[in-house]
C-alpha cells in the first residue's frame, strides 16, 4: 500500500518544485525590469550631464545599444533617424566606446537619440546584453520587445 502513495507523492513534489522555480523566474524577470530602469535613469546623460526625466520620456520609448566600431549599428542608423524624426524618443547606449570615436560618429551620421549614455559594460550587463547593436522597445516601463542586431524596417513599421 505504501508503494502505491510512493508514486503520486512524488509527482506532487516535482509539480510543487516545478511550479516554485516558475514563480520565481517570474518574479525574478519583474525584479530585473525594475534594475533596468533604475539604472537607465540614474546615469547622467553625455551631452547635458543631466539624469533623464523619466517622465518626461513618455508611456513609448526605445532604448539602443550601439558603438562607433559596431558596423551592423552603422546600418540601422537611418532607419533611428526615421523613427526620430516620427517623434519615437530614443535613449542611446554608448557601449564600451573611445569617447572621441563616440563624437566623431555622432557627428558625422547625426543623433538619433533623445538622451546618449556612455556605458563602460555596466548597463549592457544588468540588461543581458548579447551585443551591439540591440534594442529594448519599452512601453509602460515594461519591455515589450527586444531586437538583438540590426533593426530592420519591419522591426519598426508599426511605430511608423
């Protein structure tokens, strides 16, 4: 008889743990989000030395990891600028960068961005960055989508 109980029980046990790790892995994802902003908006902006009004920045906005030696960023710049010029507000993450290879680029191809942070691996790491560029689509201060590499126009058409 006591074989017979052996069996379920086990089963409920594994559920129980299953269940447990799923929770928290949820809870976790939530955690993380809350860092991400925290982070984000606690870096001073390059260009005022000001943070960013977080605010300010709206319900919709994006946040781009891209580098001045990153090519695949260099391709996606213009369709940035496009969704600039739409009034899509964009934070750039400047991502372990030579600070006059940062301004030279910016420069030369234009700022897409609303706010530029410098990133010496800090923010890319707490955000699980894979590399440059990548993309946070972010909407009520949740993630809504991420692109890692280049975007391409039907990444961004719906916010066109």
């Amino acid at each position: 008889m006591k074989n017979n109980l052996i069996i379920p029980l086990m089963g409920a046990v594994v559920l129980a743990v299953c269940v447990f790790f799923y929770l928290n892995q949820t809870m976790d994802k939530k955690n993380k989000q809350e860092e991400i902003s925290s982070l984000v908006f606690e870096t001073p902006d390059f260009f005022n030395d000001g943070l960013i009004d977080e605010e300010a920045m709206g319900k919709f906005y994006i946040i781009n990891f891209f580098a001045s030696w990153c090519k695949p960023c260099l391709a996606e710049h213009p369709l940035l600028m496009e969704m600039k010029k739409k009034g899509i507000k964009i934070i750039g993450v400047n991502f372990r960068d030579d600070e006059e290879n940062f301004k030279e680029w910016i420069s030369e191809h234009g700022n897409p961005f609303e706010h530029v942070l410098r990133d010496d691996g800090t923010i890319a790491y707490e955000m699980g960055l894979i590399g440059v560029p990548e993309t946070y689509f972010i909407e009520n201060k949740i993630i809504q989508k991420k692109i890692q590499g280049p975007l391409f126009y039907e990444d961004i058409k719906q916010y066109l």
